[in-house]
C-alpha cells in the first residue's frame, strides 16, 4: 500500500475529490496549506495612491492525501496529474510513501501495509 499526498491549486482539489471517489477511493483527508516552490508571485497593489510590488512567497495550496493499494498507483498517478493539470508552472507535486500498516483508533483493526493483507489483524 503506497500514502499518496498531493499538494495542488486549490480551485482543482473537488473535481480531483469527484474523480477519485468515482473510481472507489472515498476515504481521503484535505487540508489548507501554504507554500511555495520555484515560483514565486509578484503582487501589485496601489495604497494611498502609490504602486507597491510586493512579492509573496507563501501562496495558498490544497493537501489531498489518501491511500493507494499498489497494484493501482500507476492509473491513480495519472488520474491526479490529468485532473490537476493547468499546463502551467505551480500546478503542484505528488509525493508517494510507502505504508507499512494503519490502525482503526476506535477498534484497535490494524491493517497491513501489504494490499493482499488488508483487513487482517495481526500480532
């Protein structure tokens, strides 16, 4: 099992939430965050009648992450780089973790990391 987290313009993170569940992934976690990259945005305002450029590192970004058993990283990889695509610089990363087991905190289920194994309780 792979944690994918995506890190994307935040004005694409419902149509991605859409497509994933329309392909069986409904258990999916995001958040708010800034950041910045290679990019960096120039700002011009006007106060008081004069013009201020003013650069701003940290811009608004959306954190999707879920998980992925390994058999369908490849087809949701190119999922999230079809949906988040703007063509342009700053459309975000997708980073890829390797899972080794989760725990329900409710019931105490531990799941391996292993898709074949999921569900299973072990010692």
């Amino acid at each position: 099992m792979k944690l994918v987290k995506v890190i994307m313009r935040p004005e694409k993170s419902l149509e991605l939430k859409d497509v994933l569940s329309g392909i069986g992934f409904h258990g999916i976690t995001s958040k708010d965050c800034y950041g910045f990259g290679e990019s960096k945005k120039i700002v011009t305002q006007v106060y008081r009648g004069k013009v201020y450029e003013q650069r701003i590192d940290a811009i608004k970004r959306k954190e999707v992450e879920f998980v992925v058993p390994d058999d369908r990283l490849e087809k949701v990889i190119e999922t999230i780089r079809k949906v988040a695509s703007t063509s342009h610089g700053g459309d975000g990363r997708i980073y890829i973790s390797t899972l080794d087991e989760s725990l329900h905190i409710h019931t105490g289920d531990r799941h391996l990391g292993d898709s074949s194994e999921e569900g299973k309780e072990h010692d």
